[in-house]
C-alpha cells in the first residue's frame, strides 16, 4: 500500500509540474500564476500579514515595557510594503524604519549592523514556527510553500530546483531612512540591506538605495 502511495505522489507531482525540472524564479512565477487561484496573489497577502506580525515584535523588543503606550504611534512611522517586481522577477517584502540619528558617513560600520540586526530579526519572526531549528534553504522553502500554497493544495513533494528558485523569487529589504527634520538638517541618505530568507547573517548585502530597482 504504501509503495503505491509512494507511486501516485510521484505521479501526481510529475503531472502538477511538468516542465520544472531544472527550474528559474521566472518558471516559478508562472506555475504560480497559472494555477486556479493566482498563487502569487496569496503569496504576497500571507507575507504581508506575517511582516506585519513581525513588525508588532520588532517594535515590542526596541519599546521600553514603561512606554508600551507609544507602540501603536511607532508602528504608525513605519512603512512596510510586499509587491512583485516584474523587472527583478522577485517578491520584494520590504521594511522602512524612520532613524534620527546614526546615518552618518562615520556611522556607515554601525548602522550596516543594525540593518542586518533588523533583518535577521524579521526573518527570524517570519521563520519561527518552522520545525527546523537552524537557518537554511530547506526550512525557508518549507515556509514559502506554505504561505504560497493554500493548505488543502500544497503539493506532497517539488523538485528540488523549484523549491531553491522559489527560496531566490523572495527578497527582504530593510531600509533605514532618516526622518525628515534629521535628513534637512544633516544631509543624509537612507541606508538599506537585502536579501532571501536563507541569507547569512553576514553576507546580507548593504546599499545606499532605498529600494531594488
């Protein structure tokens, strides 16, 4: 019995995804818009209400217990968006925290850390019901099939090429930009980093442009 479930998934999985056997973001996109419900629509709606979740904490974790008043105001400052980026073939979930100081040039070392610091701290929200207790593709794969696919459709197995583009298709963006009267008056620029999900810590990419054009 179990040989032949064994041989319907196989099959069924051959039939779902015919022509993903070595796989690109731009062959993922078009499965998923090709299903019965665009599937990249409920992609970027669940994301949406996961990053607005990890806001809530991220907030929380940076708000003394005192002045927990002030959270709603906060969240109120920070702007969050997830769109599909039809040039760059990627689902951009991007974060923007308002910064009143530490924009510097001086403070270039710094506030790269804690853009990554942020980063990692969404991520790890986004991520933390995930069986898997350590950061990799395969347990970011595990959560983008979940939020891609509603659960009475999500398919037994992938290739695995499918499932490493899929990883790839998402990118995080944290932007760190200075408030209006902190930007007049010190002549700064936003900084911002980048990155899929399964990203070191390390290697999340750090840049001067609020967004990925």
């Amino acid at each position: 019995m179990k040989k032949k479930i064994s041989i319907f998934i196989l099959v069924s999985s051959i039939f779902l995804f015919p022509n993903i056997l070595k796989s690109d973001q731009k062959d993922v996109v078009t499965n998923l818009m090709q299903r019965p419900l665009n599937y990249l629509d409920l992609g970027i709606i669940n994301l949406e209400r996961d990053m607005e979740r990890s806001i809530d904490r991220i907030i929380s974790r940076y708000t003394s217990r005192l002045l927990t008043n002030l959270i709603g105001d906060r969240k109120e400052e920070v702007e969050m968006s997830v769109i599909y980026n039809w040039r760059k073939t990627a689902v951009i979930a991007s974060i923007s925290i308002p910064m009143s100081k530490g924009l510097g040039e001086n403070d270039y070392l710094s506030s790269s850390n804690k853009c990554r610091e942020i980063f990692d701290n969404v991520r790890y929200n986004l991520l933390r019901r995930q069986p898997e207790s350590s950061l990799s593709e395969s347990q970011v794969a595990s959560y983008l099939v979940e939020k891609f696919y509603p659960p009475s459709n999500q398919p037994w197995t992938l290739p695995e090429d499918y499932r490493k583009s899929l990883v790839k298709l998402v990118i995080l963006e944290v932007v760190l930009r200075p408030t209006n009267k902190y930007a007049l008056s010190k002549a700064v620029l936003p900084v911002s980093c980048n990155g899929n999900l399964s990203e070191e810590k390390s290697d999340i990419k750090v840049v001067n442009n609020t967004t990925i054009q």
